[in-house]
C-alpha cells in the first residue's frame, strides 16, 4: 500500500489508517481481544501500517492491545495516540504520554494527539500554550515525532499552531458526516496538516448492514448516534440504495465505496477499525477501488442528500 507523509513531518501514513477505539472495549459490545489481535495483524499484513488509538480507550486497554500485537514489527508500523482532555496541564501531558509508551511497548510515539480541546465534556481549562509546551518538550526529546489535535475547530486548530508545529487534524468525517469540510478542511489545505477522518463509516451506517428498525444496546456508543435516528437514519437508508449501483459496478463493498470516496479528499486519510481479520483485510481493500472525478462527484451529492439536514454541531452523539 503506498504511503503519504503526515503533514509536513518524516512520518509516513497509509491511506487506509487501523482504527482501534473498539479494542479498548468500553462502549462496545462483543469485542474480544484475541479476535482484535487477529485483525492488526491481518490488517498489517494487508498492507496497513498506520495505527490508532488514545488512553482513554478503555483506560490504556487498547494501548496495550496494539503494542501486544504489533511488537514484532514496531519498526515497521506508526503509532498515533492520544491525550485526554482532562490530562493538558504540562506535567499531566509528560505523564500521560510516558503511560501511552508503556502501554505501546515503544519508544517513542509517531503521532502524538490532543484528543478533545481544553474544557471538553466538562474538563478543567488549561491554555493551549501549556499544553503545547509539553508536546514540544516531548518531540524535542524524541518521545514524539509529531504533534496532531482531534475535534478542533479552525480556531482552536489555528490558536494551537501559533505555538507549534501541527501536522494532523483528527476529526469525525465521512459521506454522511461533514462538518470539517466548511471551515477546518480549507485551513489544513493552506497549512499542509493531514486529515485523519474517524467512524469513515459513521460508525458502521455505510457498510449498508443495518436494517431499517435498527437498535443497539445502551451501553453501545451508537444507540446515542444521531444518524442512527429517526429522519437522518431515513434519509441514510435511502442515499445507501442510491450508493449500491456505484459499489456494483466497482466490484466492491458500499464499505469499500465510502472509504475510497474518503480517501480521494484533499490530503484525507480514512482510520477504519475492525473487529475481525475479515473487516480488517476487507478495509484494506478500498485502496484499490479507484472512483473518477464523474463518480467522486455524484456520490458527494449522494451523501449531501444525507448532510444537508443535519445541525451545525460538530458532535456525532447524544450524550
């Protein structure tokens, strides 16, 4: 699989990123650690080597997943992870990112990220300065090789760069998910930051697997979606049928679909978790679905029919 560079960083990215927010367990249902390990390793030997986690997944679980199942090939594979909102202070960073090293069995951290802004989901407010002080400190000691943010706004994201160098946005993008591209995603182009899109397939919506009276258990993070309701899920169901004669065509999964229309975005790569080997190998395989600029096209106004009424709130959940 061909890679991209990170920013303007020495770190190379595969399009097609292993998302592993469901191998952290809390959240989610029927998730089993051998079955996660299974799917690392089939999507590294699929051509994947790009991996994503953060602590909180599970308080370090998914951390220490990843590091238990890609120890081998550490030279071989890029770790992001992240901080969470309520560790910015400039020593809760330091002792945050040591924890994540541990858990990593590494080094050092190819991607290092802030998870949410300061004051999110009713953490203390620390000044982003702070913050990026201890990122710095970090890279300068070679514990990090380069700094990203997740859910940003263009504000936050351009507050955060007069104080270093930010080579990654992390935010919630997919076909029926984007609020990034009105005013984050020009700010990226113009500054050379990649695009790191998580739940590339809303959280499973664009696999097309779900029926129309779907419903999932409390305690899964997606019975709080607000695609999963109502009219959005409606209006989804429907722009899903009109996706299924691109996928034909292509020989492909609408999966497989959604990612390539993703990843063929301006400097966008795709994290996609799995949670077995076969969505794993099968994540993979959207590289080489090859959409043209006619087909990229009619499928954004597809999903537009889907985005359109969906609210300015940048937050996927209900919570």
């Amino acid at each position: 699989m061909d890679t991209r560079t990170l920013g303007t960083s020495d770190v190379k990215i595969t399009p097609i990123i292993m998302g592993t927010w469901q191998a952290g367990k809390r959240g989610w249902v029927g998730i089993d650690d051998a079955e996660t390990t299974k799917a690392m390793r089939a999507a590294f030997d699929a051509g994947i080597t790009t991996f994503d986690t953060a602590e909180i997944y599970g308080d370090g679980h998914s951390e220490r997943i990843v590091g238990a199942a890609l120890a081998d090939v550490r030279d071989k594979v890029v770790y992001a992870t992240k901080v969470w909102c309520a560790n910015l202070k400039y020593s809760q960073v330091i002792e945050a990112c040591d924890r994540s090293l541990k858990n990593l069995q590494t080094d050092y951290i190819d991607l290092y990220q802030i998870h949410w802004p300061s004051g999110s989901w009713k953490t203390e407010v620390v000044p982003i300065e702070e913050t990026m002080t201890a990122f710095n400190k970090l890279k300068e000691q070679g514990k990090i090789r380069a700094i990203g943010v997740s859910n940003f706004s263009r504000a936050q994201l351009e507050e955060a760069s007069q104080y270093g160098r930010i080579d990654s946005l992390q935010p919630p993008y997919s076909l029926f998910w984007r609020w990034v591209e009105k005013e984050v995603m020009p700010y990226c182009i113009e500054n050379n930051i990649s695009i790191l899109a998580y739940s590339p397939l809303a959280q499973g919506l664009l696999t097309g697997k779900f029926g129309p009276n779907v419903q999932f258990e409390e305690e899964d993070f997606r019975s709080k979606n607000k695609l999963f309701k109502g009219e959005n899920y409606q209006r989804a169901l429907s722009a899903l049928e009109q996706l299924r004669p691109f996928a034909e065509r292509h020989q492909c999964s609408l999966a497989q679909l959604a990612l390539a229309w993703l990843i063929a975005q301006p400097q966008t790569s795709a994290i996609a978790g799995a949670r077995n080997a076969e969505q794993a190998i099968a994540n993979a395989g959207a590289v080489a679905v090859h959409l043209t600029p006619e087909e990229i096209a009619a499928i954004d106004a597809i999903g537009r029919t889907v985005t359109a009424h969906l609210d300015d709130n940048p937050v996927m959940w209900e919570f």
